[in-house]
C-alpha cells in the first residue's frame, strides 16, 4: 500500500478506538467528569498520565530542537525529567490527601479565599491555552503533510475528535483514552527509532546505538561534530547558551512540570494516596522509555538529514524533500545559482531551511523505511497531541464550571454543573483551535512559554500550601498575581512587541523568554512570603488542616472530599 493508505488506515484505526472508548467509558456524574470516580488503578493512572505528560513537544520538537541544537536543546530533557521527580515527591502524594478535584480548588481552600480562587482559574487557563496551542499546531502538522490537508484544516479535525470524546467522556473518558493513546504513542516513536538504530550503527536499541560508531568504525557524535564543524556550525556535543540561561532554562522547566494543572489533577483519579505515590513511579518509568530514546532519535534525524540534502543537486534531492516542501516546512533557496544545497550556519549563505517540529515525522521517511512504519509514526503524533489537549480542556472546562460557576452559584444542580462543564469544553476547542492555526512559535517554545508561566503562578503557592502554615490569602494572590504579570510582560516583550530584541544582549541578565519563568518564580516566592508576614496568619482551622495533610497517619485512606 502506499503511503497516504497506511496513514488513513492507521490514524482512522486510532481514532476509532479513542472515539468508542470515550463511548464506552462516557461520565454521567461531575466526579466521573472531573476525575473519572477517584477509581483508576495506578497502573491505569501511570500509562494515562504519562500519555498527559508527554505531549506533541516530547514526541515531536524535543528531539527536532535536539537535532538543530545539540548539547543546549538537553534543558528540555533535564528540565521536564527533573520536573515530573519533583511533582511525584513534593506534591502529588499531599495534593491527593487534600481531596480537591483542581489546582484552583486546592488553592481557593487551602487560602480560604475565592478571590485566591479566581486568580488561580485565571493562571491555569493562560497556562492551558498556551499550552493547548502547542498541541493543535502538532495535530495540523501531521495532517498537513500525511493526509494532504492544509493545516488549518487538520487542526480543525483534530478539534472534532477532541471534542467528542474530551467533551462526552470527561476525565473519566480521556484517562482510558490516554492509556490507548499511551500504547500508540511509545509503539510509533520506537519502531522507527529501531530501524534507523539498526541501519546506522547495527545496534537495535536507540540508546545504545546513540554511542556506537557509523561508517568505518568513527562514533556517531563524532562524526556528527566533524560534519557540523565543516559547515560552520557549533559542535553538535558542544553549546552556545550561557550555563546561567541553560540553568534558568532547566529550573523553570521542573518547576513548571511541577505546576502544571492538568497534570496535577491525574492523581486525583486514584482511590488512595498510596495509589497516587505508586501511579507516579509507572508514570516515570513509562516517560523514560520515550525520553532515552529521544537524543538518539535526534542525533539519527540531523545526521541522516544532512547526509541526505548537503551539497545534493537540486534537482536530485530525495523525494522526502519535495514531499515537505509541499507542506512549507522545507524551504530551498538556491542563492549562489550553483543548482546544489548549501546547509550552512550564516543566515546570508544558508539555502536549506528545516522547520524544528518536522525532524521526528521525517525521519522515516529520510531513512527510507516502510510507509507503515511512516504512517505508525502519524498515529503516534496524533496520540501525543490529543492526549494532552484532551487533558488541558478538561482543566478549562472544569475551572470555568467548578471553580467559577460552581463557588458563586453553589445552588446549581450536579445536571447543571455537568452542562456548564461540557458547554466550558467545547468553546476552549474552538479557542484551542485559533491557537492551533495562529501559533506564538513552534511547539518545543510554546510549551516552553506554558511551563514558565506555570512556574511563575502555580508552584510557589502549592509548595508553601503544602509546607507552611504562615503563608495567608494575600501572599497567595499577590505572590501568584506578581509572578503571572511578570513572566507573561517579559515574554510578550521579546516575542511579540520588540522581536528584533529578542537576542542575549538585550535579556534580562542574559536570561532568555525560554528561562524567566524561574525568575517570576522568585518573584512569586518573595512577594508571598513579604506580604504573608506583613498581614495576620491563616486561621487556625487552615493550620490544623495543612498540618493533617503531610501526617502520615491515614495515608492508606483518601481525606474525603
């Protein structure tokens, strides 16, 4: 079969499971809605979750931002590895106990403040949206190339199929959908990884073969430098951020992972607080797999692509090229009329231009594997896309209906509710859509912007919820409104307003939009701890209630909601 068959038959295969298992498993109550009953096993919950972590970046841009940038693009594995450790130590186990359905309802309870509240559901949509936006434009690119359809028109589909089974199953319906979505994931980015391990270094496991050797016996990486170097490059082991931005960087990554709401609101899914520590360790292990095979995959995609297109006639390119030209993510400009492609480091010489999100999908393709293994590899991308936009507007939907309607109308019935929740859903897909069709960046940076902002906002305020008595309802808010406005200003500075600035020597202390998230996080801490102490404690019932969480003492049993 050729190669748009195998795609149609593939991604329809995939999402004609994800739609009858959201059938199957539709939510009929706001706590099957919200999360999925509390009855998810924790090896359910560590398949679904790291479905919900490992989104269009991971599967997608991490390894393409690797390819192009070699050492520096590791922040992204670091950051997002170290940040789920921290997530599974410091706060899931203590957020489970708690018993809340939502970051802003652990927040508006534990700050004894609806106005704290808000300004949480305010964080966690500009933290969704920006995240979510990453993901459709990952879903657009896939469709865009495998299916033939223009971009803003694979985004639109991906909308409906999200809608459907996001909107009727609710949490209850995207976790076992994710567990799917998990399994076709992992399957998609191993195969070809294999195959390409196996092709260039006789070695079957990506890992390995990352550090086994190429042609006549020259390790991978340091042929991969030699080539890079000739062409003007940095070296590809070798970077050229400043340790202090690549920390920056890094730091705002963990402590942004640690802060994302929909992955927080996972572990609320399980019965017991045991289950919640438990579901964490399947999760780690079943990221790990993707993430020790993402540098291989990487170094595989820009060695093959070089080796491929460099110094090639123009006319005599390989099909692959001409296949994603079609898309606008290849470019080739011939600018010294020699008919062959100069992929060279300065921008005035440089005829070859490769869009960052594409090196994972090609790869395939550029090593001249099976179209199934091609068209496995468009499901997987799919997979990772929706399983984490599913994730996020289920946190739209349910800080619009529960920690908005729900806290100022608390007479609505459990129907209602469960309207205004599905109805919340369906207006973040079409807005979720918009973003998919009109990015901010490609997907690695839009995400990266979502965890600065979840790290600026969020994780200060859980952190000392969990671990401080003194910190009152106004640190809270003026600490998460101090580094919301801080990080989102910096940001929208050097992204939007003055691009043309956006450079090392126009940062703040050389601290990069990618990295200030950690600096909004400071700012956070010291604006809540300043104002906490400058105003009365909590009251003692919070005290207590802080103190009942991190006791041990029951820590079989979930602290009833």
């Amino acid at each position: 079969m050729d190669l748009l068959t195998w795609t149609y038959l593939l991604v329809g295969l995939s999402f004609a499971l994800y739609i009858g298992i959201a059938i199957w498993t539709r939510a009929s109550s706001t706590q099957e809605f919200y999360v999925a009953g509390g009855g998810v096993s924790p090896l359910a919950n560590g398949l679904a979750t790291a479905a919900d972590w490992m989104s269009a970046a991971s599967f997608m841009s991490m390894a393409g931002i690797i390819s192009f940038s070699g050492y520096d693009g590791s922040v992204y594995l670091m950051g997002w590895t170290g940040g789920y450790v921290l997530l599974a130590l410091l706060l899931a186990p203590y957020l489970r106990k708690f018993g809340k359905f939502t970051v802003p309802d652990f927040v508006g309870d534990r700050y004894y403040s609806n106005k704290a509240r808000v300004v949480a559901v305010i964080c966690a949509l500009f933290i969704s949206f920006t995240y979510v936006a990453g993901q459709m434009r990952g879903v657009g690119i896939v469709f865009s190339r495998y299916l033939e359809l223009p971009i803003e028109w694979g985004v639109v589909i991906g909308m409906a199929i999200v809608f459907f089974y996001a909107v009727l199953g609710g949490m209850k319906g995207i976790t076992y959908t994710q567990v799917a979505q998990y399994c076709v994931l992992i399957f998609a980015y191993l195969v070809p990884a294999i195959f390409i391990s196996m092709q260039l270094t006789g070695n079957p496991i990506p890992q390995l073969g990352l550090g086994g050797d190429v042609a006549e016996g020259v390790p991978l990486l340091d042929k991969l430098d030699g080539i890079l170097a000739d062409l003007g490059f940095e070296e590809y082991t070798s970077g050229k951020k400043s340790k202090s931005d690549l920390f920056m960087i890094t730091l705002a990554l963990m402590v942004g992972t640690a802060g994302l709401p929909h992955v927080i609101v996972r572990f609320f899914t399980v019965p017991r607080v045991r289950d919640a520590r438990l579901s964490a360790g399947y999760a780690l292990v079943f990221i790990a797999i993707l993430y020790t095979a993402a540098p291989a995959v990487a170094a595989f995609g820009i060695y093959n692509t070089i080796q491929s297109t460099s110094e090639k006639p123009i006319d005599a390119l390989p099909e692959w090229v001409t296949n994603w030209q079609q898309t606008n993510l290849i470019g080739i400009e011939d600018k010294n009329g020699d008919g062959k492609v100069q992929y060279l480091a300065d921008p005035a010489t440089n005829e070859l231009r490769i869009d960052k999100d594409i090196m994972v999908l090609a790869s395939p393709e550029i090593a001249s594997l099976p179209n199934w293994v091609v068209g496995l590899v468009a499901a997987g991308a799919m997979a990772a896309a929706l399983s984490t936009a599913a994730g996020l507007l289920l946190v739209i939907s349910t800080s619009v209906s529960r920690d908005l309607f729900k806290t100022f109308r608390p007479e609505i019935s459990e129907k209602k509710e469960l309207r205004i929740a599905r109805i919340a859903a369906a207006g973040a897909v079409l807005l979720a859509g918009y973003f998919g069709i009109n990015p901010p960046g490609f997907v690695a940076e839009v995400v990266a912007f979502a965890f600065g902002l979840a790290a600026s906002s969020f994780f200060p305020v859980i952190l000392l919820g969990i671990f401080s008595t003194r910190i009152n309802r106004e640190g809270a808010i003026a600490g998460m409104l101090a580094g919301l406005v801080f990080t989102i200003s910096y940001i929208s500075y050097f992204k939007f307003i003055a691009p043309e600035l956006n450079t090392a020597a126009h940062w703040w202390w050389g601290i990069s939009p990618e990295g200030i998230g950690t600096l909004g996080m400071a700012l956070n801490f010291l604006v809540c701890f300043g104002v906490s102490y400058l105003t009365p404690p909590p009251p003692k019932n919070v005290q207590e209630l802080i103190q009942e969480i991190r006791i041990p003492k029951g820590a079989g049993k979930a602290y009833d909601h």
